[in-house]
C-alpha cells in the first residue's frame, strides 16, 4: 500500500524492442501492487503493456521507447507512451486492432487518447 504523498512511478527507454515486455510487465505489476491494484485489473493491465511492447517499436521517432507509468488507487494505471514519430501515436493505436477481437487498447483501457507524439492510456482500478 502506498503511502499518502508517495510516489508510485516511473519512466523507462528500452532501447532494445524485445525487453520492452518483460521489462514494462514486471515494473507495472510492481507499481501496481503497490497501489493495491485488484487482481483482475492486473490481467487487464499486463495485456495493455503486451500490446505497447507488441507494437510500440515500430512507431518510435529513434528505435526506443519511453514509457512513463504510475499507479494509484485513486486514478488507477495510466500509461504514456512516447515520444512517437509523427502520427505515431495514431497509427500505434490503429496496429493493436486483431481480427475477430477489435482494438486491444480500447477494449482494456477505460481512457484512450493519442494526443501529440504520445498514447495515453488509462486503467481504473475500480469501477
């Protein structure tokens, strides 16, 4: 449980595509946890970072992405991705769309914006 005033965040580059997944699950579950995020919402953000290190490579501006994470009981997960190249953040949020399953962002997260160079992307914790 975090502590009222404490800091529950992060921001990571990878600049190496295939450590994008294990390296942003681990640190979502973490803040995650500590914001004590329910267990079904935890799946739920673990296909969310799945899908940003599926697709976020291929929209970068320089071959590395950045993603800033925090996590609260209050907001829940939000996510930030970017900086993207132009129209990146429009077209990475068009590649997560599967056949038969739809847009992975917008079926998972309760807030999806590409605003800017970046996809914000947010998961309350409670309903």
């Amino acid at each position: 449980m975090t502590q009222a005033g404490a800091v529950n965040e992060a921001t990571l580059t990878v600049r190496h595509g295939e450590l994008l997944g294990p390296v942003l699950g681990r640190v979502v579950g973490m803040l995650a946890a500590r914001a004590s995020c329910p267990i079904d919402r935890l799946d739920d953000a673990l296909l969310l970072t799945d899908a940003v290190a599926a697709h976020a490579p291929g929209h970068t501006a320089n071959g590395s992405v950045r993603v800033y994470v925090r996590a609260d009981r209050d907001e829940g997960l939000v996510l930030r991705v970017g900086p993207l190249r132009a129209g990146g953040a429009d077209a990475l949020l068009e590649s997560a769309s599967l056949p038969g399953v739809g847009n992975v962002f917008e079926r998972v997260a309760d807030e999806v914006r590409a605003e800017g160079d970046e996809l914000h992307l947010r998961l309350a914790f409670r309903p």
